[in-house]
C-alpha cells in the first residue's frame, strides 16, 4: 500500500510539474518533454538505487519549487488593451473620484474605439446596484459583473477579470499555474454589458439586489479600495481561489461577516439562487420567474445607437427575449 501511495504521489507530481512548465513556457514546451524525461530517469534510479533515486527526485523537487515560488504577479507586461488599466480611486468624504474607467465602444468583439475616463460620483446619490451574470456555454459558469446606479443616470460596473497579455487568451486550466495576473475594470455599461449580449452574444442577465444605502456605501468603497490594492501590489487570478466569484464573496462578507462557503462558488452560474435564499435579490414570484425577468440580451441588441442603454435595457414594458 505504501508504495502503491508513493508513486501515486510521483505521477501526481510529475503531471503538476510538467503542466505548469506547459503553462509557464508555451514557445518552449520542449521543455516539457525534457522534463517528462528527467522524470522516468529519476524514477529509474529508484527502481534501481533507492538511494540515488531519493537523492534525483529531491532534488528535482527541490529546483521546480524555487522555480514556481519565482514566479510574481507583475504590473508592466505588454497587456491586452481592455485590460491595459486598472480602476482607482480617490475618497473625500462623499466624494469618490474614480480614475481608468473603461468607457470602450465596440464595433466587433475584439476591436473597439477605445477611451479611458475619469469621473466623480457623490456617493449620497447612490439609487441601487445590480449583479449582472453573462453565460457563454454552460448555464451552470457565469462571469458576474456589479453595476451601481447614481441618481443622475450614471452606472459603474465593476467586473473582476483575468488581466491577459497582449498575445493571450483566456485558459482555465493557466488559471490554475500563475499564468494570469487579476484585474478590476470599471466601464459603463454601453461598453461592457454590450460587448457580452451584443457583440459575443451572451445569455446576459440583470438582478437588482436589495441593499440599503449603507450597504450599498459599503460595497462600493470595497470595489474602490479593492482597485487600489491591485495598483500597489498585483495579485494572481486563480481559477479556484480568486475568481469573479469569490471576490464577489469576499465583498458580500462586508455585509454579513458570518457568511459561508457555498457551491455557486465554484458553480457562478448558481449564484442567483444563492443570493435569492439569502434574501438579496428583488423581484416576486419564484426564482425561476425572477431568473426569466432578469434576461436582457434580445432588449439590449434591440438598442438603437443614439439610446441611453442603461435606461434601455431596463425599460420593464419592452419585450424580454
């Protein structure tokens, strides 16, 4: 049994090791194959010399974990324009001037007329927030975004995403092995609500949340210093750990501290049920008629150029999809 365990835990990491050099290297992954190699000649020596093959394998280890330790979160890489920036804020009181909020107007679903803003917002004008769920595959996986409405008509939305390079796209799996910083990007809606329902044309769906002034304050200035953290110290994005999903965790935590795990962590799409049986969400009826009064994607493609699409898409009296 024991040695059954032991190269149990040598193929464990030996695929962990080789898929993150996969990851970390992919115009090299020669690599790869070389390290697959030094890894059956390593456990070859143990088939033959258990003390030469303690000896290999450890100090194989040994050099992969001061490697991988290496590898930091960086600010200054060539970065994808839509994610080149990352929102900050300053706070005065009520007043919180926002920098780098992304107002982009896409023309295809990679390619936009791109502008970067600044803007003030008085948070005593802060009318309501919504949580925002956009589904490209599996209904059960979500990119969450929160969107907060002023009473002048304004909405911020902010939304956690992988901060890719310029030559990148998006990997679950790279999300596992350090591959991807973590970004916060706040946009208007027109720019990244569009994008998903109009341009990449995502199930897009919006649930107001049912937040009083305070608490809503309260998750807004979270976002802002969230933002802030990122430009002084950048942080990985994980897969698992450090998502969209459980930063939107972590911001509920500010409302209730003695909030637990639960699986539409790892299921985003389940989210919404979540927040229903926790009494978050508006709307009447069951789940499933607030889940069908929450699509937006036919009323948000139906937008003419010159509409407010904030106002748009939320124009209770015009068709659901």
């Amino acid at each position: 049994m024991k040695s059954v365990l032991f190269w149990g835990l040598q193929i464990l990491g030996a695929a962990w090791a080789g898929t993150a050099l996969w990851v970390q290297f992919p115009s090299a992954r020669w690599v790869v194959g070389l390290f697959v190699l030094a890894v059956a000649g390593v456990i070859w020596l143990r088939l033959l010399s258990s003390g030469w093959g303690w000896a290999g394998l450890g100090l194989l280890s040994a050099l992969l974990a001061v490697w991988y330790l290496t590898l930091t979160p960086r600010q200054d890489r060539d970065w994808a324009p839509d994610v080149a920036r990352i929102v900050h804020g300053e706070v005065a009181g009520d007043q919180v001037t926002l920098h780098n909020l992304r107002a982009f107007r896409w023309q295809t679903r990679d390619t936009a007329e791109q502008t970067w803003q600044s803007g003030v917002y008085d948070l005593r004008q802060l009318t309501g927030a919504d949580m925002i769920t956009s589904v490209w595959s599996s209904p059960d996986i979500a990119h969450l975004l929160v969107s907060f409405g002023f009473a002048d008509g304004r909405h911020v939305v902010f939304s956690v995403e992988i901060r890719r390079e310029a030559d990148e796209k998006f990997s679950s799996l790279g999300g596992f092995f350090r591959q991807f910083e973590l970004a916060l990007i706040a946009a208007d809606e027109a720019d990244i609500v569009k994008l998903r329902s109009n341009f990449r044309g995502e199930d897009v769906r919006l649930y107001p949340l049912r937040l009083t002034p305070e608490q809503l304050r309260a998750v807004f200035l979270r976002y802002v210093e969230l933002g802030n953290e990122l430009n002084r110290a950048p942080r990985f994005y994980n897969t698992i750990t450090s998502n969209c999903t459980t930063v939107v965790w972590h911001l509920v935590k500010v409302l209730k501290p003695d909030l637990g795990l639960d699986p539409s962590l790892l299921l985003s799409g389940r989210l919404p049920d979540w927040l229903h049986r926790l009494g978050v969400l508006e709307g009447s009826g069951s789940l499933a008629d607030i889940r069908e009064q929450a699509r937006i994607s036919t009323r948000a493609q139906a937008a003419p150029a010159e509409a407010d699409f904030s106002a748009w898409i939320r124009e209770t009296g015009r068709p659901a999809p």
